[in-house]
C-alpha cells in the first residue's frame, strides 16, 4: 500500500490551485488534506477521492470503485474514497474539478458529523 514520494509531490502540484495542500503519511499511503479537510487518499500510487451522495455519480458513470482494505478481522471495509479516473492526471483542469467536489464532499461529511454530534 505504499506511496512514492514522487508521485505525492506531482499531487501536490497538481492540486495546488484549491489551496495549501498537506499531505500526511498513513497505513502506508498518505491522506491529501486542503483547510484541514482529508479529500483524497493514495494507496500504491493511486488516486482516490472523496465522494457522497451528490459526486458518487460520477465515479459510478466510470466503473470506478471506492477504496476497500482488509481489516485485522479479515472482513473487507469500504471507504469514502473511490479511485480517480486514472486520465485525471494528464488534464489539470477536469482533475481540479474532481478535486473541488471531492473537497466538497468532504466539507459535507464535517458538517454532517458536528450536526450528529449536536443532536446526540
């Protein structure tokens, strides 16, 4: 599940024009973090980006799929995340607008859990 260094630094570039771009080594892959917000994931130098309800289309109209990992029980668990179209990487522009609507998404998500969090 690694990440090389390389293909993190051409992330940040790439991903530069939403903002400050944080990217924090985990599990073996790295979280892609803009205003505090983890929107994306790397694992062995692939793409993945946040999705909900209102963008998960998106991926689906692609037969792309979300990120899955075997736990230490055995069972496979289901992220958020679901796998960038791999052609994002060579046009800038459709990747800032998946980019933006996986930081949307994410931005829904925190705004989903404070208001789970008021009301329990």
């Amino acid at each position: 599940m690694a990440s090389s260094g390389e293909f993190l630094e051409l992330l940040r570039d790439l991903l530069s024009g939403l903002g400050p771009i944080r990217i924090r080594r985990m599990f073996g892959g790295a979280g892609i973090y803009c205003d505090g917000m983890m929107f994306a994931l790397v694992s062995d130098d692939t793409l993945y980006l946040k999705a909900d309800d209102v963008n998960r289309g998106n991926f689906e109209a692609r037969s792309l799929a979300p990120f899955r990992y075997e736990t230490k029980g055995g069972r496979m668990a289901v992220m958020s995340y679901w796998r960038a179209p791999d052609d994002l990487l060579d046009d800038p522009d459709e990747l800032m607008t998946w980019a933006r609507a996986a930081l949307e998404a994410a931005r829904r998500a925190q705004l989903n859990k404070a208001k789970r969090m008021r009301s329990g």
